[in-house]
C-alpha cells in the first residue's frame, strides 16, 4: 500500500477518534442543563409542549380511551364491550376488503362461467387478441349484471333497505343478503361437487341447502362453473376444428405443407362465424344455461 493510501485512511480514523473522545469527555451536566433549558426532564417527557395529554394505558373508561391524544400509534383495544380501532388499522382493512371484494363477488356470480366460454371463442376462432381482453372483460361484466339483476333486486329489498331504514343490525344484513346468492350458486351446483367438498370438511349429511357452509357451496360452485365452461367451450370448438381438418387435408394433397393451415382457415372460421350468427347464438345460449 501506498503512502498516499495510508493517508487518504488514517486521516478519516484519526476524525473520528477524536470526536469519540470529545463526547466520552463531556460531562453529563451539560447535557442535563442543556435539556433543562428547553423545558425536557431527564425522563425524556416535554412538559410544555407534549403532544400526548396522557400517556397510552391510564384510560380506566371508554370515555378515557376516546380522550386520548395519541398520535402516530397502531392500537387496538376492548374492554367491557367499548371497542376503539385506531384510524389506521381502519384504513389498512378497508384497503384489504377493497381489494378481495372484487374477487370475491366475481367467483361468487356468472362472470366466471362467461369469461372462460368467451375466450374459448376467441381461441377457436384463431384470433389471437380479437376481441381484446378489455371488451370480452366488459362484455362478460354487462352480461353478469344483466344475470345477476333478480338476485340483486331480491338482496336490496330483503336486506339492504331494512338495514338502512334501523330496522335489522349489521349481522342479520350480512345473513339475509347472503340468502339470495346461496341459493343462486346452490342452483348451478353440481350435487358431486357439493358431496366432494362436504367429505373434505368431514360433514356427512345435510337435508337442506341451510345445513351446507358456505365455505363449502362457493369452492363447490366455483368448480361446478369451469366444468360447465368447458363443455360449453368443447362444443363450441367442434365446427372450427373441422375447418381446421378440412384445410390441412386439401393444403397436404395439394403438396402445399410448408404453409401453415391455420393462415387458409382462419378467414373461413370467421366467415362461417359470422354467417352463422355466431355472437347472438353463444351468448344468448349461455345465457339461458343460467335460467
């Protein structure tokens, strides 16, 4: 190492040596006048310009518990049936219901059995991004809304509406609006779908659609709906392939196998699409699978 080097360290050390043994050398009164110029004790606490009125844990009522001035904390605390949330575990539960509320009421409606059938069009027809997702998306939302409106009507009238007039509590809301949906899923539920999971949670018998969980009757629909999807799909699919055959069998006899078969089919997948109607009969069918 050079002299240079040494000297670019050895100075860098030497500082902060120094500084160390200036601090160790200090006395601790002048810390201690220092702090009693400014109005703070040795404990630390400011006495005349304190934020904290009382300190955290001297509240003895819930009118105690409402008074304090405690800023920048994350508390939770009940007592006695006075239960207080601090403002920001609020905000991080209304954040986490925000985001699981969408997934939950799309997995718990029509919209999954739509979008599945939708891009299994798409698919069949050999387009790669026509429609975009953006409008099968869309259209799979308006379509849900549209099959979902008598179950939504019914949960307004028996729930929502009693529940903003006082008459029922939160509670009896969240049991009476959970009603409509039940028996919506429960209809398009396959019986073997609701028997696998009951083995699962290790329930042997139910007599009505009120002893099934509903932690049991949403996994129970959820499956029930790909499976449907994806029959809807397969039949779907059976024209096009045919296309498909067809195409391959006349390029090969014509000596024509370096060109990919899908680049002749396609256009005639959308002409026999469009010929036949093809949009009014798909969605109008799965619509009325849900009737």
């Amino acid at each position: 190492m050079s002299k240079r080097s040494k000297r670019c360290i050895l100075i860098p050390v030497s500082v902060l040596l120094f500084c160390f043994a200036v601090f160790i050398a200090v006395p601790k009164t002048v810390y201690a006048s220092g702090f009693d110029a400014i109005g703070i004790t040795e404990d630390g606490a400011d006495n005349e310009n304190r934020t904290i009125i009382n300190d955290p844990g001297t509240a003895q009522t819930g009118e105690d518990l409402r008074e304090l001035n405690v800023s920048n904390n994350l508390s939770i605390t009940y007592r006695n049936g006075e239960g207080n949330v601090s403002g920001t575990l609020r905000i991080l539960i209304t954040l986490t219901l925000v985001a699981l509320a969408p997934t939950l009421l799309v997995m718990m409606t029509s919209f999954t059995r739509i979008i599945v059938v939708m891009h299994f069009v798409r698919s069949a027809l050999g387009t790669q991004s026509a429609p975009p997702n953006i409008v099968l998306i869309g259209l799979s939302l308006f379509l849900t809304f549209f099959i979902m409106n008598p179950v939504m009507t019914q949960i307004n009238e028996t729930a929502l509406q009693p529940f903003e007039a006082g008459e029922i509590s939160q509670q009896e809301f969240f049991d009476s609006a959970l009603v409509p949906l039940r028996q919506f899923m429960y209809g398009q539920t396959q019986a073997k779908d609701v028997r696998l999971f009951l083995d699962i949670e290790g329930i042997e018998s139910v007599a009505t659609i009120d002893d099934i969980p509903t932690r049991v009757l949403i996994p129970s629909f959820i499956v029930s709906e790909l499976r449907t999807a994806f029959i809807i799909g397969f039949l779907i699919y059976i024209p096009f392939i045919i296309i498909d055959m067809v195409t391959a069998s006349t390029l090969m006899s014509m000596g024509m196998m370096m060109l990919p078969p899908t680049t002749i089919s396609m256009p005639f997948k959308v002409l026999l699409f469009v010929l036949a109607d093809g949009w009014n009969l798909v969605i109008g069918n799965l619509v009325r699978t849900f009737y």
